[in-house]
C-alpha cells in the first residue's frame, strides 16, 4: 500500500505507481487528451462516416466504402487506404477513440479524487474567533462600521444577535462567539455559499456521464439512413434481428411558399412489427415518430420517377418508382436494370422545351456477354403518360408519374438517457459554482468602540457591492433608532 502525505492545496503520493497517477491527475493531460478527441471529432464531422449498418454486414461495408472511395479518392490518393485503416470513415466507433474515451474518463476520475482533499479544506466551516491582526485594516478587505455611539456592555450579546439575524435574514450562515481577547466583546461571522466549490463535483459526475455515454452509444448506438419512394415499406436496422420494425411512407409532401421556397418537409409514417401497426406519425425534422426506443427523423427528400416496364409479348416486367439519387449534368440522375436481360435504362430529369418536368431516357446493353462496352438501344424524352421503345429492343418503358422519395433517419441510441443526465449534470454544477461564489463576513463589536470592525472575504466571482446593502442594515442594527449611521469600506 502507497504511503499518502496530506497537504492543503495537494496531496503526495509514494509508491509503485506514483507516476501513472500523477500523470492521470495531470490537469495539463487532461487538456492534451481533450484536444485529441475533439482533433478526432473534427475529423470525424469533416470526413463523410461509414453509416451503422455497413458495419454489420461485410457486402454492406465494401459496398459503402466504395462510395466513400469514389468521393475522396480523386483528391486523397493512397492517404484514402490510410485513412480506412486507421478507421477515420469509422471514427465514432473505432476501438481507438473509445479508447481516448475511456483514458479520459478515468483522467477525470483520478483528478477529481486527488482534489477531494482541498474541495473538503475549501469548503469547511470557518473559525469565527480570529485575533485583532486579522482585523489589521491594512488587509483587504477590512473596514469599519461607524455607529452613533458605543454599545453598551450589557447589550453586547442582543447587538450581536441582531447582526446574525440580519445575516440570516440575507441568507448567511451566521453564527457568534466571544472576542478571545476581550470576553466582554463579540465575534459575528457569517457565511454564504460556503458549499458551492462541492457542485464542481457534480460538474466531474456529469463529464464522467457524458464521457461513458459517448462510449455507450458508440458501442450500442445505431443510426439508419432508409430512402422510401411513396408506399414503399422497409425494414429498420438488420435484417431478421428479433422483433424487427419495418417503416412505411404512406405519404411525403413539401408544399412551396409564393416565392417558390419550401414550406415543409413531412412524411405520414407508419411503424409495423410483425406484421402489425404500432405506430404511425405526421413525422418532419424536428418532429420524430418515438417507438420503443428509436426515433425516426424526416432527413432528406427527392424527386422519383413512377415507371413500368413491359417486355415486347406485352408482359410487366417492373413496375415501382425509381429514386433519383445521383447527379449527372447538374441534373438528377438514376438507373435501373431491366429484369431478365442485360439490358439498362439510365434516367435524367430534366425539362422539355416547354418548360415542363420530363425524363431523359436512355436504354443500352452490352455489345457482348461480359464485355463493358454499351450498345445504345433507344434514347427518348418521356412526360407524364408516354412510353418509349424501340425495334431492337425487347421491352418498353411508360413514365407513369413523377413524385418524390423521402428520406428518414432511423436511430435507436440507449445512451441517450445518460447524456441527458450528463448534460443536466454540467450545468447544475457549471451554475452553482460559477454564480454562487463563497463569501465570508466578521463583525467585531466591542463596548469601548464607537465603530464596529468589519472583515469581508470573498472567493473569485463574488463582488463586494453586492454585500454593501447587508452592511447598512447591520451599521442601521447597531445604531440608536432615529439616528444615521455611515459604512465606511476598505
């Protein structure tokens, strides 16, 4: 067992592992640590971040990471292979930052334990008898309260029990005791707020909290990105997971103002499990549908087109809307596989000469089997309610209508509680030790006196004006009843 030598303002720790526990107690670590996580975060805002659900499949993630590739590639080169090796499209949930995490919070820990003894020392009783020095009005602080005339003896005591009143009345502790060098003269103290530094412990908890819950929902966390073209239905986080959800847009709308901005963003969702409905909301981006612990966020929304496929015998081949999630020419762009062939279709949205929306439509398949060159089979410009083909090709594409996709957020994070109370937590002690700093009073009243001696002390943050009015009520306490009375400060 260390042996542990106690000071005021530190504490001394011997034994094997003195410099693990100074370092954690470091207050300048603490900074270097905090430094190289919100280092870590900015990077993690500035890169774009492998969504949850490519993390739990191995085609889900190559798929992702391939996007990601396409996007830094071009500008980051090789650094984009270094980058995904040290988990920097990942960097919420990668062991090394929940490692920074934890480091941090066990900083936090062992700094708040080193400090508990100067925490107990700063925030214990004072001495109310202190000695003539301590009145020496060259301190700061100390001054005098001018009275109109000394107080008698034998109303020593009932003077100092109207001071202490007016203290308490003004929300001091206050207390009395006799002079030790002139037992016919009284000691008052009173003090304010003498337990507000305790609070920073409540600040620590909270960091603490806020901390376990950044790790907690970066472990357990998950957030969904589902894109839903009117009716569709999907399911929510992995696919066959017990109790799965599946959302349905039953509905999106974004209405435009006169000035041809957007009004709102809102989709009708309902919520199914198993089959059945459990829920259903009007929901927008600060207005989710809440279900058994996930949350469901209008994010994103679209344009889609509302297609059907027939092959040359006359059969539906597909039929559905098609999102347009990409961008060509400035324009949005999608494509779509025929079922059964190889053929393609690539759709651009556009205008005709009219002005009216209408979609560029280009059908190719490859000259061979396997081979990456392209054979154009047709290209047309559809509006609502035309069909396209062509003599080689053996289907036709109708452009039906066109609506708008929506995109919803889906999020399950059961941290979520813990950061809350983190949060409360921060502020409560943030606010109770900042604008509650500690101040302490002395009055000394002694019969032979025309004057009242007077020390005040207060911790930084507190300001002397705001116990002048105190100090005029005692100087009026310790007056003759009719007569004026002047404070006269340090």
């Amino acid at each position: 067992m260390s042996k542990r030598s106690e000071g005021y303002h530190q504490r001394v720790i011997r034994g094997p592992l003195t410099v693990v526990r100074a370092l954690l107690a470091n207050v300048q670590f603490a900074m270097v640590q905090i430094a190289a996580i919100a280092l870590a975060a900015s990077v993690g805002v500035a890169l774009k971040q492998l969504p949850d659900y490519a993390l739990l499949s191995s085609s889900d993630y190559t798929l992702e990471m391939g996007k990601l590739r396409a996007i830094y590639e071009p500008t980051l080169g090789p650094l984009t292979d270094l980058f995904e090796r040290l988990g920097f499209f990942r960097i919420f949930t990668a062991p090394w930052f929940s490692a920074l995490l934890v480091l941090l919070t066990v900083s936090i820990v062992v700094c708040t334990l080193d400090r508990l003894p100067k925490i107990r020392a700063v925030t214990a009783r004072s001495r109310v008898e202190q000695p003539s020095a301590f009145f020496d009005a060259s301190l700061p602080g100390r001054g005098e309260i001018a009275l109109t005339a000394p107080v008698a003896a034998q109303q020593v005591d009932n003077a100092a029990e109207r001071v202490a009143r007016e203290m308490r009345a003004a929300g001091w502790d206050a207390q009395f005791v006799t002079d030790p060098e002139n037992t016919s003269g009284r000691i008052i103290h009173g003090d304010k707020f003498r337990r507000s530094y305790r609070f920073t412990l409540v600040m620590h908890t909270g960091l603490v909290l806020l901390l376990v819950g950044a790790s907690l929902s970066g472990i357990l966390g998950y957030t969904q990105g589902i894109l839903l073209t009117n009716g569709e239905a999907l399911p929510v986080g992995k696919i066959g997971s017990e109790g799965g959800l599946v959302i349905q847009n039953r509905g999106f709308s974004a209405p435009r103002t006169e000035t041809g901005a957007f009004a709102d963003f809102a989709t009708d969702l309902a919520v199914y499990q198993g089959g059945v409905e459990v829920a259903q909301q009007i929901v927008r981006v600060n207005t989710p549908l809440m279900y058994d612990g996930w949350s469901f966020h209008q994010n994103f929304f679209g344009p889609s087109a509302a297609l059907e496929i027939t092959s040359a015998s006359g059969d539906l081949l597909w039929s559905g809307e098609s999102p347009f999630t990409a961008v060509a020419e400035g324009a949005p762009y999608a494509t779509l596989p025929i079922p059964g062939s190889d053929a393609g279709i690539e759709l651009l949205l556009q205008r005709d000469a009219a002005g009216a929306p209408a979609v560029l439509i280009v059908a190719s398949e490859p000259v061979s089997v396997g081979s990456s060159e392209l054979r154009t089979l047709f290209v047309s410009v559809l509006a609502p309610g035309e069909t396209a083909s062509a003599p080689g090709a053996n289907f036709s594409v109708r452009l039906n209508a066109l609506s708008s996709y929506t995109g919803i957020i889906a999020r399950r994070d059961p941290a979520a509680l813990i950061v809350w109370l983190a949060a409360a937590l921060i502020m409560i002690g943030l606010t109770l030790t900042l604008r509650r700093p500690r101040a302490r009073l002395w009055i000394r009243i002694r019969p032979s006196q025309a004057h009242a001696e007077a020390a005040l002390l207060l911790e930084r943050g507190a300001r002397a004006e705001q116990a002048a009015p105190l100090l005029r009520r005692i100087a009026a306490t310790l007056s003759a009843p009719g007569d004026d009375a002047r404070t006269v400060s340090a």
